[in-house]
C-alpha cells in the first residue's frame, strides 16, 4: 500500500510539473507582416513593448510555443527556451528566430522534433528549397553522422513567394560535459532571401 501510495505522489508530482509548464509557456501567436504591437496583445506572452522608430526585436523571457497563423502556410512548434520576434522601424514584424525545445536533447529527441516540423511544412504546401543541394533533414544513418559531425545540416523551406524558413540541427556540448552528446535545432522564418523558385 505504501509503494502505490508513493507512486501515485510521484505520478501525481509528475502530471502538476507538466501542467505547470503547459500553462506557463508562452503562446505566441503571428504572421510576417503584422503589427508587432498586435501580435502582443493576440498572444498569451512575455514579448517586451515596442521600440518605437527602431528596428529591433523581442525576445521572451520564459519557454514559448509558436503558431505561425497564415491561413494556408501555418504550422505550430513546441516550447521553445528561445524566441525572438524581429519587427522593422515601423514596429511590423519581419521575422521570428526560436530553438524549439526546452533543453539541449539526445539525438532521436532533436530529430523527432525536426521530422513533426517538416510534415507541418509539407502538409501546409510548403515546398522543399533547393533540395538537390539542401536536402530535407532525414532520420538517416547518413544524416545522423553528419549531425553527430557537426556538420549542422540545413533545410530550406518555401511558402510561395511570400516565406522562407531554415531549418537546421547542430550538435551542442554542454559546459563541463565535453563526453555528453546533445544537439540544438534552429528555425529562422523570414521573407525569401535566397530566390524565389524551389527545386523538386
């Protein structure tokens, strides 16, 4: 009775630390193009006020889930520990930067997290950027050595002509755990700035 009864604290613990942190992330809600000031005001959010007539960014201050709210090219990241919000000297938003993920994680983690991003993509009619030379990130022995090489592979995304996005997993070691293998994903959304015309 005793062991159920500390299991069931433990699980019971386990289950407030998971809704504690789904209520405390923050929900950040946009798309390009959009008052900055507005995206504070739609999103449930740590996003500092507006600098006025400067280009410049916010960035939160607690773990942030992004839904990039275009009606034909959304898709939604998990909590990220890292968000910015980059808006031009009229306060529009240009362009988010995040780390979807709350730590630095093992490999099949990252790459879980990579591969659910890509199908959001593809299944919101995004289109695979010079795929000949930047190949989607696959959970392929050839691409899991490149990423434990450190050689930070990269996709590249298109929404029509309106969006870009790089997508990219690094490799990560922690400070004092030279031995402990982590990695870290990158996703930059912006307008194009390589071309305009994906490759098949």
């Amino acid at each position: 009775m005793f062991v159920s009864l500390g299991g069931a604290v433990l699980i019971g613990l386990v289950c407030l630390s998971a809704y504690r942190l789904a209520r405390c992330a923050d929900h950040v809600v946009l798309t390009l193009g959009e008052p900055y000031e507005h995206v504070r005001k739609q999103s449930r959010s740590t996003l500092p006020p507006v600098v006025p007539r400067v280009g410049w960014m916010g960035v939160l201050t607690r773990p942030a889930q992004l839904r990039f709210s275009d009606p034909q090219y959304g898709f939604a990241t998990p909590a990220a520990r890292f968000l910015s919000v980059k808006y031009d000297r009229d306060g529009m938003v240009e362009g988010v930067t995040l780390s979807p993920q709350v730590d630095a994680l093992p490999l099949d983690d990252a790459l879980a997290i990579v591969m659910d991003l890509q199908d959001q993509l593809r299944h919101a009619h995004w289109q695979a950027f010079r795929a000949s030379r930047w190949r989607p990130i696959e959970n392929t022995a050839d691409f899991r050595r490149a990423i434990r090489n450190c050689d930070d592979p990269t996709s590249y995304w298109n929404g029509g002509a309106k969006y870009q996005i790089a997508l990219d997993i690094r490799c990560f070691r922690p400070e004092g755990q030279r031995d402990k293998e982590r990695f870290l994903i990158t996703l930059d959304l912006n307008r194009p700035w390589m071309g305009d015309r994906p490759d098949d």
